[in-house]
C-alpha cells in the first residue's frame, strides 16, 4: 500500500488553492484501494502565524468540516488535528537535533522574512520567531511520523518536502546505518502540474498573506459570485478580442473544467466573449462542483461535537500509528526505559 499525507494550516477560510492544491487531490487519491490516507489539521502550524486563539479555533473546525464536506470518509482515512498527535512534537525534536542550521537558513518562509528585513533596512531577523525559523522540521515531522510515500501538495510546498527528504535521510544514516534499519520512508511531493499555482484575484499566488482568496464555501454561492466580480481583467469591452492569458480567470476556468470547455471558453473569449459574461460562466462551473458540498458544509458547521468525535477517533488512529514507530527511534538514539 501507498500511504499519501497531507495537511493544511488552520490560520483562515479554506479557499479555492486549498481546494484544488490540496484537498481536492488528496480526497480523490484516499478513494483508490492499495492507498492509505493521512489528512491532518496543522494547528500547530498555525501559532506560527497566529496568536489569536479565537481564530485559530474558528479555522480549525471550518477546516474539519471542510474536509468531510468535500468527501473525506473518516472510516478510511486517518483524519486528525496535528495537536491532538504529543508523538509529532516528540519527534520534532528528534529531527531537530540532527538538522543542519544552514539548511534552515535557506527555507523559503523564513528566507522571505529575512530578505524583506533587508530590504527595509532592518535587522535581518526582526520579528523572526523560533517557530517560524524552524517550520519545516515540525512539517518533516508531520510527514515522516507516518512514513507517507507522497504528499499531494502546492508547488509552494516542495521545498518543505525536499527538506523532510534531507532530514530522514540523515536520521537513517546516522542511527540506522549500523543495524540496515531504514527508520524512515524519503517522501515524495505530487504536484498536479495543471494547478500546481492556482491564481487569486490579481493574479498572484492565491493566498491568504495576499488577501486576494476566493472562499470555497465561506458566505456561500453569494460570497463566491462575488469575489468572482472582483477578479482583475483589462477593460476591454464585450465584442472586442481578449487576451486568455490576461488575467487569472481562464486558469481558475481550467481548474474546474474538462479540457474540451476550457479550449472552447479560450475561443470564447479570442472571439469577444465580455468579461462580465465570463464571469458569470466561471461561477457557474465552480458552483456546478461544490453546491453540494456546500450543503454538507453548512449542516457539518452546526454539529461541533459530531466534529470534535470525528477528529478525537481519527487522533486515537493515528496514535496507534505513530507511537510504536516513536518508540523504536526512542531507542534508537538511546532513550530507551531501563526498566
Ligand atoms: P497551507 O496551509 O499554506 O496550504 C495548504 C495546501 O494548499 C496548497 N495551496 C495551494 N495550492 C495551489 N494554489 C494555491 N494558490 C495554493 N495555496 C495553498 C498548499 O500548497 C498546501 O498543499 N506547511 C503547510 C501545511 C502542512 C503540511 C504538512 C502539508 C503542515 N504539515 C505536512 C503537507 C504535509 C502549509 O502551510 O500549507
């Protein structure tokens, strides 16, 4: 069997990236027999960006109800809050303890954080938590816990995976080599090339550091028809030939539509097609795809505790997993129990 992971951090409303870079992806691998499904809330990845409790509390339960709303079955797949998991900071600090600091040094988040600092004449790590800095070992820990083969994932998050790669590579090295014992399985990124960026409104990565989102089911149909108006576009009028690769709305159509609508919506639009009628086709084919889930989502969001069950019998799963494998590197790198 296959064991695919993958998670998302809870700091806000799940939105279209999410959906097609992760969720979306990682539902349709967890339906194939031979593949066994971990799909996780990063809620420890959230403090990192967030130190407002209410909201992180918030984005965790729209983010469970997300997920079963766009089809996850709880039975198979193992479904969980990372801060439900003590066995993931447990090994955070395993691996931190032989990762290289010059290779966190290089990480694209903190790298960003850095080289901004710079630019403003600041200190290169004003504002720079520990957290922030040291993100992508807690995420090699997500991932190497449970040994995933591959981790359907955004382009932005390759680098991190390559880095859990490093990591385990060099925890098999230094504690497994003399006893042939491979502790750790070397991860794989899946990016689905076609939306490996999805694109928000001003045609930036979509993202919520960039305010330019479009909600999957926040506000419902209403909220998407409008965020849908606001994307940006020149002002060519109805009539006059468009560029396709003007603007973000052709490579949103794409994310939705088989290919044959999308060639046909490029000729559309080529041949005059108005922006305001393309628009309204966009949100038709993204509603087409997600009323229904919405509609879970909706009933899913009024039943806390049916959530709260859902995630604490896919926390005890995934414990199952993780402690036997965290007791053997215990013991591997000499913190076995006398007695
Ligand atoms: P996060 O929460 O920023 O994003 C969650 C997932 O959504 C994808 N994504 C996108 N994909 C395509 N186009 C976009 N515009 C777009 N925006 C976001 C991201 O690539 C990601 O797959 N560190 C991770 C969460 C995490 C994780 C893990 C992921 C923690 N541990 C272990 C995989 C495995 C993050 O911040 O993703």
């Amino acid at each position: 069997t296959t064991r695919v992971l993958t998670g998302i951090t809870t700091t806000g409303t799940p939105h279209l990236g999410n959906y097609v870079g992760a969720i979306r992806p990682a539902i349709a691998a967890s339906r194939q027999a031979e593949v066994e499904s971990f799909l996780f809330l990063a809620d420890y990845h959230a403090l990192i960006k967030c130190d407002d409790p209410a909201r992180i509390e918030r984005s965790r339960m729209e983010l469970a109800a997300t997920w079963l709303a766009a089809g996850l079955d709880p039975e198979r797949v193992t479904f969980y809050r990372q801060s439900d998991i003590p066995e993931i900071p447990e090994l955070t600090w395993l691996l931190t303890c032989v990762t290289a600091k010059g290779q966190m040094n290089r990480a694209h988040a903190y790298k960003a954080a850095a080289d901004a600092n710079t630019a403003a004449g600041e200190d290169t790590d004003a504002g720079v938590t520990m957290g922030l800095y040291c993100y992508p070992i807690l995420m090699a820990a997500d991932i190497l816990m449970f040994n995933a083969h591959q981790v359907p994932v955004g382009r932005d998050q390759i680098q991190h995976i390559e880095m859990a790669r490093d990591v385990a590579q060099r925890f098999n090295h230094l504690f497994g080599a003399a006893s042939g014992r491979e502790f750790f399985v070397l991860p794989e990124a899946v990016i689905e090339e076609q939306v490996a960026v999805l694109p928000g409104l001003d045609g930036r990565k979509m993202s919520k550091s960039y305010d330019n989102t479009i909600p999957l089911f926040a506000g419902g149909a209403k909220a998407l028809k409008e965020a849908i108006a606001r994307i940006v576009t020149d002002s060519k009028l109805p009539g006059e030939p468009k560029d396709p690769d003007s603007t973000s709305l052709v490579t949103l159509f794409e994310a939705f539509a088989t290919p044959e609508q999308a060639t046909a919506f490029r000729a559309e639009l080529v041949a005059g097609l108005g922006w305001g009628e393309a628009k309204q086709r966009l949100f038709e084919l993204i509603d087409a795809e997600i009323a229904p889930m919405r509609a879970r989502y909706e009933a899913l969001i009024a039943q806390p505790a049916e959530l709260e069950a859902i995630l604490m019998a896919g926390a005890a799963k995934a414990r199952a997993t993780a402690a036997p494998l965290l007791a053997e590197l215990r013991h591997a790198v000499g913190l076995r129990r006398m007695v």
